[in-house]
C-alpha cells in the first residue's frame, strides 16, 4: 500500500518521523519556527524512515501558521520571515527530500494545500495571501517539470475551515 507522508506544524518538534498506519508525520516546526528538523534537516527524517516503512509515494504539504493579522505597515521582517518560512519553504524543503526517489521510480504523488488567500488574497494578511499564492505558483511550475516522469503535482486552496489556525486571527479575519 501506498506511503504517504503529510509535513505537519508541531511546535517544539524534531522532525520526527511518526507513523500512524502508512501514513508517516513529520513536524516541520521547532520551538522557534525554524524548518531545520532537527540537525539533518528535512531529508534526513524522510531517509531515515524510508529503510523502515519504504518509499514515499505521497507527499501532502500541509505545514502553516496564519502568522500576525495586521495591516502592512505594522508587520516587521521576523513576521514575514517566519510565514515564509514555515508556509512556503517548507513546501519546497519538503518536496525536495521526497522528488529525487519519486524521479526514479518514475511515480508519486504531491499535493500541496494553499488557500482560498493565495488566490484572492486578504487585507491585514499580506505574509499569508503572499506565501499561499506562493504555493499555487511552486504547485503549476514543478508539475510541469515532473509530469512526464509519472508525478502529479496538485494544490488545493480551501475557503476557512475551523482549525487552530483560526485561534490565531481575529473574527474579523475569520469572516473575510
């Protein structure tokens, strides 16, 4: 049965690896927002667990904060570094560890969830709206480069949906 491996935030992570079923986590988050993944980074707990459970079929990039809602001006360079880092970066870092073995069983799945945002974009969330359309560019540009090798690359982009990342903006924000 199909692998799959879903890059989740998980604040004080180490880029552990847990597997529930064939389904394999891995936090992409430290205490202080860094993608490290502990000190190999985020190859490293994907080559790790692939000796154990096998190959990564499927890759769902999941990673995201809502980061500070607030207008353009207030926001400083660590509030955009750090939604950058973890709601875009992460996608690529993550993609990364799992495409070369993809490439070469000429297979595998990744989908990649920006948001509605990314699309449309939202006042007084500039860093999110901006990281999200970031995903749906990164989405389009590597299905073209894998798709004759057999790897769909696909995003979703949802409207609000109640998660914890709602406990972060304001109901205002919610609304929009």
């Amino acid at each position: 049965s199909p692998r799959l491996l879903a890059s989740v935030v998980c604040p004080g992570g180490q880029g552990d690896v847990s597997v529930h079923g064939t389904l394999l986590f891995m936090s992409v988050e430290q205490t202080r927002g860094r993608i490290d993944c502990g000190t190999g980074g985020v190859e490293a707990p994907v080559s790790n667990a692939e000796p154990t459970y096998g190959p990564i079929d499927i890759l769902v990039n999941n990673a995201g904060i809502a980061g500070r809602a607030a207008p353009l001006e207030e926001l400083n360079d660590g509030d955009w570094d750090r939604l950058m880092r973890i709601d875009l970066s992460s996608v690529s870092l993550c993609s990364q560890a799992v495409i070369r073995g993809m490439k070469q069983r000429r297979s595998g799945r990744i989908i990649n969830v920006a948001s509605i945002a990314g699309k449309e974009g939202n006042p007084n969330m500039i860093p999110y709206s901006t990281a999200k359309a970031g995903v749906i560019g990164f989405t389009k540009a590597l299905a073209k480069e894998v798709a004759q090798l057999g790897i769909y690359v696909n995003a979703i982009a949802p409207a609000v949906i109640e998660t914890p990342i709602l406990q972060h903006l304001t109901p205002e924000q919610v609304q929009y």
